[in-house]
C-alpha cells in the first residue's frame, strides 16, 4: 500500500500519460485532485536570507552569537544577562547547604524521541536520587517523572518535570526547568520553586533567576532574597530588593513583608487579613507603604515606638 | 591523489566567504521551512536556522563542504529536539490568492473555504513527521530522496509518510463534500 508507486509517481508529477489515465480511474481520484490542489495554494513563511548572511559573516568568529534584527534569540542572550549578574561561586557539592528545592506540578511535557533520552518515573512513596552528566544532581520524589536528553546535556540542560524534584544545580551552561506554568533557568544557583494546585512560586536564595510565566505573561530575573508567584485565580505577588507588588493577594502576605521589610510587628484584634488587595509599595518609607496598603481597604493603624502598629477599623 | 585531495580540501574550506556563502544560499531556505515544518513557529525556526548556521561558520575549519550540509541540519535538529513545546502546533500557511473560479457560486465558493481550513488545520494536525515529509514534499517540491536525506531517514520511509499523510488528508476532503 505505501509502495502505491503510481500514487507517488502522480504526487510528483512523474506519470506518463496512460498511467495519468489510469490513476484518474481511481475512486478516490477527486480528493487526492483536492488535497493536491489545496496544497499549490500553500507556501511557506519568507526568510530574508541575506540579511541573516550578512549578520552572520559581520558576527566575530569566537564570540556568542547575537541576533540580526527582529525578535530574540533566546537561550545565549538570557545566559549573557544571567552571567553578567550572577555571583561566582565555587563546586559547593559538599559544603552541606540546603539543597534547593524544585516542585513542579503541572503536565509532563516529553521532548520528541532524541538521542538518549533518560526517563524516570516514580509511584508515590517512591524516592530516587541521581546525577546528570555534568554532576549537577537531583532527587526525584513520589508521583514524580523526570526526564532530560543524555547527549545533549553538555550544550543545553534542559529537565522536563512533573511532580517534585530537588536540584542541585553546578554554575555552567543554562539550566533549564520546563512546567506548563513557566519555564525557570539558572546558571549555577539555588532556588526554591513551589507549584502545586495551582500556584507557581519561585525565591531565589543565591545567584539568579530568570522566571517565565505563561499565565502572568512575566519575564523577571530574581536576584537573591527575591521571589515571584503567581496563582491560577489571578494572585500575584513579586517581591523585589526595593519594592515589592501585589495584585488580588491576601492583605496578610503584605503585612508579612512588612513585617519583615520595616522590622515591624503588626498588632490586629478586628480586622481581616484574608481580604483582598492590589499595591505596590517601596521598601524606604513604612508610612508610605502602610497608607498604599491599609487606606485603600479602609483600615486605620497607629504607629506605637517599639516598632509594633495597630490595625483597626 | 593524497596532496590533490588536501588541494581540494583548502580549495573548498568553507572558512572562505564565498564558498560558506554560497552553502548558506543553497540550504538556508531548506533548512528554515523544514523546521518551521516542525514546529510551526516561524520566529523559532529562524532563530534555529541562524543558530546552526552561525555554528557552521564558528567551526569552519573543523567541518568538510562535503558534510556541511548534514551538519548544519543536525546541529538544527539537536537544538529543535531541546526546547519546550507543549502547545499544540499552528501552523500558519500563507495562502496565495486564488486567481480564477470556475463557479461564482457564493455557496461554492463557502466550501471551498470550508474545505481550506479544514484541510490546514488537518495538515497542523497530522503527526510531525507526516507533516514535514509532506510540506516538504508539496511546497518545497523536494524529491524524496532529498527528503530522505535532509531528514536523515531512508526513502520507504518517505514514501511511508507520505502515503499516510495523503491517506488522511483525501479522506477528509472526502467528507466535506
């Protein structure tokens, strides 16, 4: 059937005349002539071939590569950032640092059979731990599945993950993590990435971050000490070095980072944390931050020396 | 024959403009429909084609103008086969007008837009390898023996491809009608 050669030899215009003649007999002849017809119609985008020359033979031969006009080129210009702000740190393999923790939920994504693709899948209860090809590691927990191309590691770590894993990432080539809810990669750096039901949250604890979202359409690189999150009922939360933003977030998490950020403590017998709220306040001014966030909702606080603010009606 | 064949070798060295030039005209076209194919995104597959191209002129000195070709497609393959996608793949084809009807028929001409969507959409659906054998094959106007060989697979697996892809494609368009 599929050595049909007078199909392939009428699909490329090969047929001699009787053969054309018998191939018309065909019962199926009419929508072949169709799906043939339809596809005269199609062409495919246009490249501008010579600007993409000329950019390439302009490029230095030794350095990265860069991008002729038009839109970015992704993995080298994010690793050139990445490298430019993030902290050198030696092989801290057994310095005994908290490993960073990665959960992701979300669907498991696999890369189209590749070379040597590494397939781990656990049932719950289940706990594995293992290395990549350039040392960097990770322990795989229950209900979890992992898995990465063996070959191409050396040019491109790239995991794809459902469930919940641990990763200890070595400083090298960009380190790439691949959930439905965003993508996150890092160059050597620990960071704590929480997504489950529904909530996608990334801190970043050494060196930095670049966090993609797909539902806040976000693109932030964290820098250490911040974090992003973001939830499917629309809660978003980013908290900064300077300034830090909430949008439909429990008035609590910003009374938390208050907390933190002033060194204050809030005293509250009669109000609600759990109300909703959208703000962005800086982190030089309490009284600035406290009139962003309290006056909106309608709360009244009053400053007492010792750090300590009542909030009331 | 040893020092003719290292006289070729410099001869060729696809470290000169020229010669890198005249590969990159040849196959750059190719090589971007091809992934674009793939993945149906044209800013990727341009991305992917920069990229492998710019390796090929990085290692100049280490790659063959024999196996120039077969480099740049593998090296563009190995960087398609590590990036995420996990959208369902929309191909967006540009249809060029339609010169003449035979029937001004405003329900004729309603099917036949039916028919034209129906059938775009059931070529973004039909399984990858399907799908760039196909274009391939139809808009590249590539024998399938190019098509085996840029895509690394032998020529019954071509014909293979292509059969299932006609297959599903003229059932369709049966049903429409």
């Amino acid at each position: 059937m599929t050595n049909d050669k007078l199909l392939h030899k009428w699909l490329n215009n090969t047929l001699s005349a009787e053969e054309l003649e018998i191939f018309q007999k065909r019962p199926e002849y009419d929508s072949l002539s169709r799906v043939y017809k339809h596809t005269e119609n199609l062409s495919s985008p246009k490249l501008n071939t010579e600007a993409m020359l000329q950019t390439i033979l302009a490029s230095p031969k030794s350095t990265a590569l860069t991008k002729s006009k038009g839109s970015t080129l992704n993995p080298p210009r994010t690793s050139t950032i990445l490298k430019k702000k993030s902290k050198s740190f030696s092989k801290w393999m057994k310095a005994g640092i908290a490993a960073s923790i990665l959960v992701l939920a979300g669907y498991l994504v696999m890369a189209p059979t590749a070379q040597d693709m590494v397939n781990i899948q656990l049932a719950a209860g289940q706990v594995k731990s293992g290395k990549f090809p350039d040392d960097s590691r990770f322990v795989l927990s229950g209900n979890s599945t992992l898995s990465y191309d063996n070959n191409s590691w050396h040019k491109a770590r790239t995991v794809n993950l459902k469930g919940e894993a641990n990763f200890s990432v070595y400083k090298g080539e960009p380190f790439k993590v691949m959930t439905t809810e965003g993508s996150i990669e890092v160059l050597g750096t620990k960071f704590t990435v929480i997504s489950r039901d529904g909530h996608f949250e990334v801190k970043c604890k050494e060196g930095s971050v670049l966090v993609k979202t797909k539902k806040g359409h976000t693109e932030e690189v964290l820098k250490p000490g911040e974090m992003l999150s973001i939830d499917n009922d629309g809660t978003f939360i980013n908290l900064r070095e300077n300034i830090s933003r909430f949008k439909n977030a429990p008035l609590k998490d910003a009374m938390t980072v208050m907390e933190k950020k002033f060194r204050i403590v809030f005293y509250n017998t009669e109000i609600d944390t759990e109300q909703i709220l959208t703000c962005n306040f800086q982190h030089k001014n309490l009284n600035q931050a406290l009139k962003t966030t309290m006056t909106p909702l309608g709360i009244k606080y009053e400053t007492f020396g010792n750090g300590q603010i009542r909030i009331f009606k | 024959m040893h020092t003719n064949a290292k006289m070729a070798e410099t001869e060729f060295s696809i470290c000169k403009e020229a010669v890198y030039s005249q590969i990159f005209r040849e196959y750059a076209t190719t090589l971007f429909n091809y992934l674009y194919y793939k993945c149906g995104d044209k800013d990727q597959a341009e991305d992917l084609t920069q990229e492998a191209f710019m390796k090929l002129w990085q290692n100049c000195d280490k790659v063959n103008y024999e196996t120039a070709k077969g480099y740049v497609f593998k090296t563009a393959n190995n960087k398609l086969l590590n990036i995420y996608e996990h959208e369902k793949v929309k191909l967006r084809y540009k249809a060029k007008p339609q010169i003449s009807h035979t029937n001004q028929n405003p329900e004729f001409l309603m099917e036949e837009k039916e028919l034209e969507k129906a059938l775009n959409k059931a070529i973004a659906d039909l399984p990858e390898k399907q799908r760039v054998v196909f274009l391939l094959s139809r808009i590249d106007k590539k024998t399938y023996k190019e098509i085996a060989e840029i895509i690394g697979i032998s020529k019954q697996a071509v014909e293979k491809r292509i059969y299932n892809a006609l297959d599903t494609l003229r059932r369709l368009s049966g049903n429409i009608r």
